[in-house]
C-alpha cells in the first residue's frame, strides 16, 4: 500500500480503512487528541497489597505466570505509545511505519512475558455460580460488596487470601496460589478500565495447579 510520504502514515487510499473513523488513530491524525495516552496499567498497585509467599511461589512458576510477576511495574514510554497509536491499522492488524508492517507476534509475547504459547488452546465458561466455584477454589466465598456482576475486587482478594499461617497445608497454600494469579491476570494482562475488579471466568482454568 502507498504512503503519503516518510512523516505522514495515512495511505494514499483511504477506502481501505473502513474502521479507521472508530479507531483512537483518528483522533491523532484529526489534531484532536490534545494529550499523551495513558494505557491501563495496574501492576504497580497490585505489587503494594500483594507480597508473594515464597510457598505459593512453585504453584506460580507451575502455572507459568511467574516470569510476569518478575516483571514488576513497567516504565512505560506514553508519548511512543501514543505514536504507535497513530500507526496502528485496525484492519490488518500492524503498525505502518516508513520501513514496513510490523506487529507483534505470539513469540513476541513468550520471549517478554515468559507465557506459554504451545498446546491447546485455553478455554473455558462463563457460566457458574459465584460463591460454589469461590469456595471450592478459593476457600472463601465474596460478599455482594466485592463483586461487579462476575468480576471480583482485586483487593478483596489480597485482603483474603495474602497471608496464610506458618502451618497453613497444602489446600489453604492452593488457593492462595490461585487468588494470586487471578489478581495477576486482573491487575496485567487482563487489567479493565479502572484495574480494580477481575472477571471469574479465568478461575476455573487455574484448578489444576499440581
């Protein structure tokens, strides 16, 4: 496809951005957007409420969510991301920059955040009932106050389930293992607006943990 020239990454044929007037990029390329994006991150707060026990610490590396929580709170560069923005073609998938199409890829992913990107692939439902599948897995059931429809409180969940006894067995230490990741996942990859609730439908997929 043709660009404009080496500054300007609209096409010199426009018919093929079909998504382009609902994407964020417009608003970029209209001089609207007058102040730099700010992505949703949360990892930084989740960190402050949850230390990890050093004995859940196995269940996490199991899993593969260990090399995430490794990575700690992210220095992000908002006004590249913001560039990036204006690059991005909702259609294809890629940033248009003056050396090509780029994109990330599953590998990308593997190599930064250490996840698993080989076997089948996870899925699960949406459908259960919130205090059997959160007593079963997590040992507690949430007051109505710590949901959001089928999402949880990611600080209910610290407050519940960070600290554990000197002798807590093999079951207690498992569903802290299980209320971390779900935090994890809430607070990184999954974060929502305001990064403070988490949807349950990932819980199921984190029964097995031995």
């Amino acid at each position: 496809m043709a660009f404009r020239g080496l500054h300007d990454a609209d096409p010199l044929d426009r018919s093929v951005l079909v998504l382009q007037d609902r994407h964020k990029s417009n608003l970029v390329d209209t001089e609207q957007l007058q102040e730099v994006l700010h992505p949703r991150q949360q990892m930084r707060a989740f960190l402050s409420m949850w230390r990890m026990d050093r004995r859940i610490r196995p269940y996490v590396i199991r899993a593969g969510f260990y090399g995430i929580y490794r990575l700690g709170h992210i220095m992000i560069d908002w006004p590249l991301i913001t560039c990036l923005v204006e690059r991005w073609w909702p259609e294809t998938h890629t940033f248009h920059v003056p050396v090509g199409e780029m994109t990330i890829t599953l590998q990308d992913v593997a190599i930064i955040l250490g996840l698993r990107i080989d076997g089948p692939a996870v899925t699960g439902t949406c459908v259960f009932d919130v205090a059997e599948l959160c007593g079963e897995l997590l040992g507690v059931i949430p007051p109505a106050d710590a949901l959001r429809g089928s999402a949880i409180s990611i600080r209910w969940l610290c407050q519940r389930l960070s600290t554990r006894a000197p002798d807590a067995d093999e079951v207690a230490l498992l569903r802290s293992a299980r209320g971390f990741i779900l935090a994890l996942l809430g607070s990184f990859l999954f974060a929502d607006k305001k990064g403070v609730h988490v949807h349950l439908c990932f819980l199921p997929l984190l029964r097995d943990l031995m």
